[in-house]
C-alpha cells in the first residue's frame, strides 16, 4: 500500500484518487474549493481545503511522508508550476505533474516534476489507436515509440507456436500476453499455440504492430 497525495479534485483527480483506493492506496487529496471537496467526499474520506502554493500550509501536510504526489489541476499552468516547486522544495519523493503542452511538460520536468501527464491527449491517441484500426483492440503507450498493443492473432501465428514462429527474430516484437474469454495468461510458454478466438498482447514499434495487422 502506497500513501499518495491528490492535488486538485476536478474530474481527472477525482477519478484518479478513487483508482487508487480501489487497489487498496491510502489518499490524502487537497482542494482549493469547498464544491470540489464536497462533491469528492463520498469517494475519498480524508480531503483538505486549502491552497497547495501555500508553503507554511503544504508544511504542515508532512508531503515528504507520502511515497507519491499527484498534481491534477490543469487549467492553470502556473499554478502548476509553483505546486510542483513547492512540493520538491519541501522533499516530496516523486511528482506527477499534469500539463496540456509540450512546453509546459518540459518546463515541469526542469523543475522538480518526475512524470508529467497529457490526460486527455493521451486518453485522445489512446482511442484513436483503438478506434482507428480493425484488429487493434487496445494500446498502452510507453515511450512515444513502443508501446503495447492488444491485437487479434495473425492469421499466419494461428495454429502455431511462439518458438516455431521466431516472433521476435522475424516480427520485431515481444508476446507479452495472450487474452481468452476476457482473461489474460502473462508470459506464454514458447510452446504456446496461437488460437483463433484469442488475442495477443505484443510490445513494439506502432511499424512493427502495424505489418502485422
């Protein structure tokens, strides 16, 4: 169990600190508005009001304590920007930082920020992934160039196995799953046959992905 701290109680911080209490983290969340705060109140029991560019305020928190920081407010940048000063200044043990641009995400991870996230571009390419290809069933980026995709078996890989196939000598991309009625079986053996009412997770190049679907 991890104790993170939620900055911002608009949808995508609401959202986010009810995932995190789904998989058993203690959340602390501040918000500047009391609306906010009430609205998030059923979900998450312990909320502060209060100003998070406040120093003596966020002090008084203990933010070193928490093993993360979350920084969901996205309508104003540089409020953003003296969060996340602030929360390294007082020893805060990684930040994520929530930007719209890319100047913005740059100027955050020069100034304390660990990761910064684009919520509602990356939910966009996430859905236009999924959305836009007939055997691409979903997508998880992790860097701007690999990433991983949930795809309908080749028709070539259908009856085969992983090491009969070479799949990663010949296609350039790692099997990481494979996915049948709804359950997912991590890391198959090599000796695994493909079938044809399953899907199959791989890691690698949208180029890569895209040859095989």
């Amino acid at each position: 169990m991890k104790s993170i701290l939620i900055i911002g109680l608009g949808r995508f911080g609401r959202h986010m600190a009810q995932k995190f209490i789904e998989n058993g983290h203690e959340i602390l969340a501040i918000d500047s508005e009391e609306d906010r705060a009430d609205d998030a109140v059923g979900a998450i029991q312990q909320i502060l009001i209060g100003d998070a560019t406040e120093e003596r305020f966020m002090a008084g928190i203990g933010v070193d304590n928490f093993d993360l920081a979350v920084i969901a407010i996205g309508e104003n940048f540089q409020t953003v920007l003296e969060i996340t000063v602030l929360l390294k200044d007082l020893g805060c043990k990684y930040i994520v930082a929530r930007a719209t641009r890319d100047v913005h995400k740059k100027l955050l991870l020069r100034n304390g920020a660990d990761y910064v996230v684009y919520s509602e571009r990356e939910v966009a390419e996430r859905l236009a992934i999924k959305f836009g290809a007939d055997n691409i069933f979903d997508y998880v980026e992790l860097t701007p160039e690999i990433g991983i995709y949930e795809i309908a078996v080749p028709q070539p890989w259908k009856g085969k196995s992983i090491v009969e196939l070479s799949i990663r000598n010949k296609y350039h991309v790692s099997v990481m799953a494979t996915k049948k009625n709804g359950k997912i079986f991590p890391l198959p053996d090599p000796r695994h046959v493909f079938e044809g009412n399953e899907s199959v997770m791989v890691m690698g190049t949208a180029e890569d992905i895209g040859s095989l679907t």
